[in-house]
C-alpha cells in the first residue's frame, strides 16, 4: 500500500503493518478458538441448570460451534486436517459425554448441528484466510 501525501509528494510505504496483520489476526484466533472450545465444554456438560440459554438448543448449537470452527480455521489456516478433527471431534464426543452425566442427554441431531455448524465457520475461516493472503500478495 503507498500514495503520495499533500506536502510534497513523498512516497508513504506501509509494508510492515500489513505484514503484521495475519500474525496478529491468527495468535487473536488461536486464544479465541481455546476459549470457546473450552466454554462449549464447559456448557456441554454442566448440569442444565447452570448452562446458559441465549436462543433455541440448535441454533446455539450451530453458533457456538460455527464459532470456534472460523477461530480455528484462521488460527491454524494449514492444518486443515487437524482443525477439521477438533471441531467434529469435539461436536461428537461432547455428545457421547452427555450420555454420563444424569441430567444431559446426548443426541445425534445434535452431534449433527455442532459438525456442521463447526464444517461452516471453517470453511468461512479458510475463506477469509485465503483472501487475506491474496491481498497481502497483491498489495506487495
């Protein structure tokens, strides 16, 4: 990115602070993709009193996980593979949990609404992951 300013027509470089911008977009992502992990978890499998209620069970579902797919598809943008394990790891095995606890139950439709709400926030983190490099790219 450069241009000329109105004082004398100097050249303005800004290199560095677009250089700078996928590392800080991606340690940003990486914090926030643990920590909604964790907060899913801890919802996930708190006693259903104390889980907190923000709209219908699906579309929490679908959010939440929605979520932590896009922090972890900017913060870990070339393993794909592993983010991908995570997420529908995590919407599948904190269903099978439920199943121990006595006041949660675990279904499959659910399972199903976390994966793909967590397929989706991948892919949008993929998404814009790639377009920021291919602006990055083109602006230098």
């Amino acid at each position: 990115m450069s241009g000329t300013d109105g004082y004398g027509g100097r050249k303005i470089e800004m290199k560095q602070v677009v250089a700078y911008l996928p590392t800080m977009i991606q340690r940003v992502s990486i914090a926030a993709g643990w920590l909604a992990f964790a907060f899913i978890v801890y919802a996930t499998l708190s006693p259903i009193d104390s889980r907190p209620v923000v709209a219908g069970p699906q579309l929490e579902h679908f959010a939440a996980f929605g979520l932590m797919g896009l922090a972890f598809g900017l913060a870990y943008p070339n393993r794909l593979l592993l983010v991908v394990t995570i997420v529908v790891g995590s919407a599948f095995g904190l269903e099978a949990l439920q199943l121990l606890t006595p006041d949660r139950h675990g279904r499959v439709l659910d399972a199903l609404m976390k994966a793909a709400g967590g397929i989706c926030g991948i892919g949008a983190g993929q998404l814009m992951s790639f377009l920021l490099r291919t602006r990055i790219t083109s602006i230098r």
